[in-house]
C-alpha cells in the first residue's frame, strides 16, 4: 500500500504544515477534511474505491475524499496531488476495465498488503528482540543515504513523540530495514525530532552490517553535533572502520578522538581498540594504549587483559603477557580457561614452572580441565628445572583428565630424567614406551636413548637402538649416528666407531665436523695412527680437526707427526688454538735440549 501512494502521490516540502495559511483555505466541501486523514491513509483501515468521478481514498471513521482521474484532483486542505498513470494502476482507458481490476486486485491483495505499508505505519514488535540480527541478507553495492540523498523521501509523521518513534527506529534498524529506518531517520531530523543514543546506535550497527560505512560516518557526525555520542558509538565507528579500510585509519581516529573528546571515551572504547590491535597484531600500539589507558585514569576490565594477554602471547611477547596476568591477578579478576592456558604456555617458555604450576592447580580447583598442550608444557618445565617427581605427578594427573600422552609427553618425560642424571631410568622408560606404544617413536625419542646410552657407556645398547632406527623406516640422521659413535668413543671402542662410519657412509648419510671429531679422537686414543692419516687425507681442512688431531699425537708422544700435521696446518693458514701452540712450544723445548745433551756428548 505504501508502494502504491509513493508512486501516485507526491507530497511537496512539509516543513512548517502550514496549510491552514493556504490561499484555498478549507472552503470546498471535498477539501474540508483533517490533514490527519492524509496521514492515516498509510494504515490498514484505507480503502480505495473507484466511481465514476475517479477513485475515492475511504476511511470509515474519517470520511472520504475525491482523487480526480487525469493525473490532478482538487486541491485537497491546501495541497495539490496528482494521480498515477496507468503503470500504477489507478488510471486506465474505458476498454481495459477487466484488466485495470485484475491488475487492481494483483495490487491490493491482502498477502502482500503487509509488505508495501510503510514501515513505521503498522509496526509489529517482536518480543525477543534483544540482540541485534547477526547474518545480513542483503549486500547493497552502492550506499543508499550517501548516493542516492536527493531521492531520499521525507514523510509527514503523525507521531509526533520521540521516544515512540525511537523505538520504531530501533526495531527497523534491528530487522535490517535499511531504506526504511533511514527515510525515517532523515523525517525526524526534518521535523527537528531527535532519536535517542540507543536507536541511532542500533541504526549505525544497521548501516555496518550492510556495508554502508559513509552513512554510518554521517549519522556518527549528526550524533556528535547533537551530543548524544556514547562509547558504544565509538566502540561501532572505530571497528567498522578498522574492517572496511584498515587498522592505521582507526588508529588514527582514535588518536584524534582521544585528544579531543577524552571525556567521553570509556574502557569500552579502550578494549574495542585493543582487540583491533590484536587483530593485526599491532602489539606496540595496543601497549600504548593499555598505557594511555591507565595514565588517564581507567581501570581495566577483565575483557581488557583478556584481550592483551592474548595479543602478546600471539606475537611471542611472553613477558608482557605475563605483566599483564599480573596486574589482572592484583586487581582482583578471574581468568577464563582460554586464558589460563595461554598464561601456562608463556609461563613455561619464560621459565617461569612456578607461575604455570599454580595456574594449572588453579584450573583443577575451578573443575576446568587443562588440555594436552598445557599438560605437555608444564612437565617440561617441570623437566628442565629439575622437578621430577612434579612433572611425573603432571603425567598422571593428565592420564586422569583422559589426556593420552604424545610423542611430545615421552620427550618431556625422557629429558627430564636425563637431565636429572637417571639415565637408566630414561633407557627404562624408553623400552617400555617402545613395547606399549610403539606407533609415537621418533627422531627425538631415540636419540634422547642414544645419549643416555652415551652416558652410560653402553655402547652395544646404542648400535641396538641405531638398528631398531634403521628397521623402523625412520629417516636416521647425521646426528644420531654422532651419539652412538660418540658411545663408541667414551667406551673406548675405535674399531667399532670406525664401521658405525663406514655404515653411515653406506646409508648415504655425510658425516659432519663432530663425526670425524669424534673418529680421531678414538683412533688416536687407540693408537690407531694408519687411520688417523687416512682421515686426514679425505677431511677438507678444518681448524678443529687439525687441532684435535695435534694436541691428541701431542699427548700420545707422536711429537714429529704432530710437527708435520703443524706444519700443513700453517700452510693452509689455518689458526691454531691457544693449546695447540702451548703443545708445540713445549715439544720444541724438548727437542732444543735434546740437541744440547745430543751436542755435548759429541763434544
């Protein structure tokens, strides 16, 4: 119905209503009628009737007034109208009189009366609704306010209290009637009505939704002229800003807000742009303005060091987030489970056990149930500290929760007792996590064996281990076969270590500097020199390998081949260290008195 009288009637400026002024008066009889009947014709009690005159616009309790077919009627309390062609469907020839009634009874069919009344005309309210719709149906690709303002249209409103057309205002917004909430909106600025902060708030969350930000930015500025801006209105403006362009425009906004209406921003404000900070990972502008925060006053809410430990644990930034747990803790809030977890995982990697155990005791005294990654983490923090028997009592208070340990939780565990010097009771626990849970064996766990074997000297173990490494189809690598020739080595096994190298070469796998560090010191402890020159031959020159291999002849009484190894050192300019140098003095020491004792017996 509202279609209908937008398209045949068009209403001229009303701003002042002064009609009674008109130069026609109220003398015709078809004139006199309330200028209110013209506004309750957008209601569902209006009928329209057509008589040999024209059509008749009927209201039972208001009478009746005359719409002269031809596109004019009389001039109706003072104003003019005019009526629709054909395309509107109240004007038709005399021979179309079957098809202007079917196209009349298409018009004004009562199923879609409801969808053509204007929207604040017939309002329904709906009981719930507290919250604003959150899926938008409609994407318009061009602003409707913005672009097509001249087309606005201005209605006359019969109501004239504010509150009642704010509530309407606010349930338009609320159903995303965008067109609708804005043609009102722009009637009561006409008719120097204000909405309430509420209703223009729900009709800028209206235009964001819609993608429609150069609107809301126009009725964000009518707010601050008017003075009724809240934070939540900042709160809306700044967000929708920092998804359309991006975060240095509201950075800037903010900035600018800050020096010039401080008063009236809160910590809503405050939080709002925090967490568009954490959304782009801005960690040094969201400190700034967690400290501009507290410099002006404001005391942070829980949301706030939320949102701040939670940007600085994503960005790496643990000792901030742990500042900020601390300041959240002595202002007297509660953490959230998302949040315990992310202070555990950036306690643990500061090293600080203590602050992550009284977190987790925390969790499990609130009934909360830490994951399997806090799990892990704290019993490696437990490790490294030496808190062995904490970190087995986190393994089973985990089994408990119903967390099946990882390959990350057997790591944790294995390096922790080999940091505690219980290497047998790692190798234990290996072979029973190789019997029960033999799919979580990898790289890491065997070689956390291997060097536990290393420290034990047990060498057959760990060519054990290599084997079980290479008949699983791990990749075995460089480092692994280091530990065992490594065993090899402190178990004084020359030979051995020499085919645990010919293996890894078999395997294709190229043995670095600790690799043929570890062989000569072997040999040469073994006396194995043919091999110690093979070595040396087929070894690019490096500064460690020459200094090992001096000191080592050195110390062994092989002064001369330690002379002649000194010399190619020096030839491929290659620095010896401060103890080979001490070594090589000392030897020509000797040498100079065994040429004096040498020369005196001669004489």
């Amino acid at each position: 119905m509202a279609k209908l009288l937008r398209d045949s009637i068009s209403v001229p400026d009303l701003s002042g209503f002064g009609y009674r002024n008109h130069p026609h008066g109220l003398r015709n009889h078809e004139n006199r009628i309330h200028v209110r009947c013209w506004c309750r014709c957008l209601s569902n009690s209006l009928a329209i009737k057509p008589n040999r005159r024209g059509f008749v616009f009927c209201n039972r309790r208001l009478g009746s007034m005359l719409v002269k077919p031809g596109g004019r009627t009389d001039n109706l309390f003072g104003f003019p109208f005019r009526v629709a062609t054909s395309e509107s469907g109240l004007a038709c020839e005399e021979g179309e009189d079957n098809k202007c009634s079917q196209r009349r009874n298409q018009e004004y069919d009562l199923n879609n009366l409801g969808q053509n009344l204007l929207p604040w005309g017939d309002m329904v309210l709906q009981q719930d609704m507290e919250c604003e719709p959150q899926s938008v149906s409609r994407t318009p690709e061009a602003s409707l306010y913005m672009v097509t303002k001249h087309k606005m249209k201005v209605h006359f409103l019969e109501e004239r209290d504010e509150g009642e057309l704010s509530t309407r205002l606010l349930m338009l917004s609320r159903t995303n009637k965008v067109r609708s909430a804005l043609e009102l909106y722009e009637s009561m600025k006409c008719a120097a009505l204000q909405p309430n902060p509420h209703s223009s708030n729900s009709l800028i969350s209206c235009l964001i939704r819609n993608k429609m930000i150069d609107d809301a930015l126009a009725v964000f500025e009518f707010m601050r002229r008017k003075g009724i801006v809240t934070g939540h209105t900042y709160s809306l403006i700044l967000k929708a800003i920092a998804h359309s362009r991006d975060c240095d425009s509201a950075l800037d906004m903010f900035a600018e807000l800050e020096g010039s209406q401080g008063k009236d921003l809160d910590v809503i404000v405050y939080n709002t742009m925090i967490s568009v900070c954490g959304r782009f990972d801005r960690w040094l502008e969201g400190k700034k303005i967690w400290k501009n925060m507290k410099e002006n006053g404001y005391i942070g809410t829980r949301v706030t060091y939320s949102l701040l430990i939670t940007m600085f644990v994503r960005c790496g930034l643990n000792e901030l987030a742990l500042d900020a747990y601390n300041e959240m803790v002595q202002n007297g809030f509660e953490l959230g489970e998302d949040i315990m977890h992310a202070v555990i995982g950036a306690s643990t990697k500061e090293g600080e056990w203590r602050v992550a155990f009284n977190v987790f005791q925390s969790m499990l005294k609130s009934k909360l149930k830490p994951n399997l990654i806090a799990c892990n983490a704290l019993i490696n923090s437990l490790g490294k500290a030496g808190e062995v028997k904490s970190a087995f009592e986190i393994y089973d208070i985990m089994k408990s929760l119903g967390h099946m340990p990882d390959s990350y939780t057997w790591n944790a565990l294995l390096c922790a007792l080999y940091r505690a010097n219980r290497h047998a009771d790692a190798l234990q626990l290996f072979v029973s996590i190789k019997k029960e849970h033999t799919s979580q064996l990898n790289v890491q766990l065997y070689n956390t064996a291997l060097m536990s074997c290393q420290k034990l000297r047990s060498w057959d173990e760990a060519l054990k281990l290599l084997w079980l490494m290479e008949t699983s189809g791990l990749s075995v690598p460089t480092a692994s076969y280091n530990l065992v020739i490594g065993a090899c080595e402190i178990a004084r096994k020359p030979k051995v270590a020499l085919e645990v190298h010919d293996r890894m070469v078999h395997q294709k796998c190229t043995p670095d500097t600790f690799t043929y560090l570890s062989i000569l010191r072997s040999c040469i402890w073994g006396s194995l020199w043919a091999e110690v020159e093979e070595i040396l031959d087929h070894v690019p020159p490096d500064v460690s390998i020459y200094n090992t291999a001096i000191q080592g002849m050195c110390l062994r009484g092989k002064a001369e081949s330690a002379k002649r190894l000194y010399m190619k050192m020096r030839k491929y300019n290659l620095e010896p260290d401060n103890k080979t140098r001490s070594l090589m003095l000392q030897n020509l020491r000797k040498d100079l008195r065994r040429r004096k004792r040498w020369s005196r017996r001669l004489r």
